[in-house]
C-alpha cells in the first residue's frame, strides 16, 4: 500500500511538471517575469509602467489601494484594506491584479452588449472590499 501511494504520488507529479511546462517550452512564457518583480509608476494615460529594479516595500507602495471606474457602461469600486498588503504581500499583488483583469473584462462585455442592444443595456456595476478576516 505504501509503494502503491508513494509511485502514485511520483507519478502525480511528473504528469504535473510536464503539463506545466517550463519557461521556454511550449506551454511556457519565455518572457514572463514573476508578478514580485513587476512595479511600477502611473503614466498619464493611467498605466502602470514596470520598473523591474524596484524593492518589494516600492513595489508594495505602487500598488493601488482603491481601484475606481465610473463611466456610461460599467461603475467599478474595488477596495483593498491594508492588512492584506502588510499580512500577505504577495497574496495583495495577485488580488490587485485581478481585480483590474474583472473589471476589464466586465468594461468590454458592458461595452459589446450596448452596441449590440443599446435600449435595453444597462450599466454595470462591481463592488469588491477584500478583507483580513483572520489569520
């Protein structure tokens, strides 16, 4: 039962490395840098500018709090409380991350479903507070 669940688990995990992929093959990103790498300033048009150079407490500090959008097709508030930036910094940069990846998606479906019925469409709306409450 043992060699049972120890070739199991060996076997698990080479399935696993192999689907995967690593940086340079097939299924990987060659030019794909870990999220604690990215940092940044914002630009004019609202971006985030990578500095790969920074420190984590920079990068930390570039990292938006509150991330808010209110125009004709989707109203977006998304509010990250501080402890998760001090507690799980790492965990922060993935939220923040996909917070935007929502509220991009939920801005070009909004903005298709007003082409294709604009009398019936509705503005959307998204309220996310991301919390500690535990740890």
């Amino acid at each position: 039962m043992k060699h049972t669940l120890l070739l199991s688990a060996a076997f698990l995990m080479a399935s696993l490395s192999g689907a995967c992929g690593q940086a340079g093959e097939a299924g990987g990103t060659p030019d794909a840098r870990p999220v604690a790498e990215l940092s940044g300033t914002d630009t004019p048009d609202g971006e985030t500018q990578v500095n790969p150079t920074d420190s984590p407490e920079a990068i930390l500090a570039a990292l938006p709090r509150t991330i808010v959008v209110d125009n004709d097709v989707l109203t977006a508030d998304v509010s990250i409380d501080e402890a998760v930036f001090s507690f799980t910094p790492a965990l922060a940069q993935d939220i923040v991350a996909d917070a935007q990846a929502r509220i991009d998606a939920m801005e070009a479906d909004a903005k298709t479903y007003q082409k294709v019925d604009p009398d019936y469409f509705r503005p959307y709306a998204l309220k996310i507070d991301w919390q500690v409450t535990g740890a």
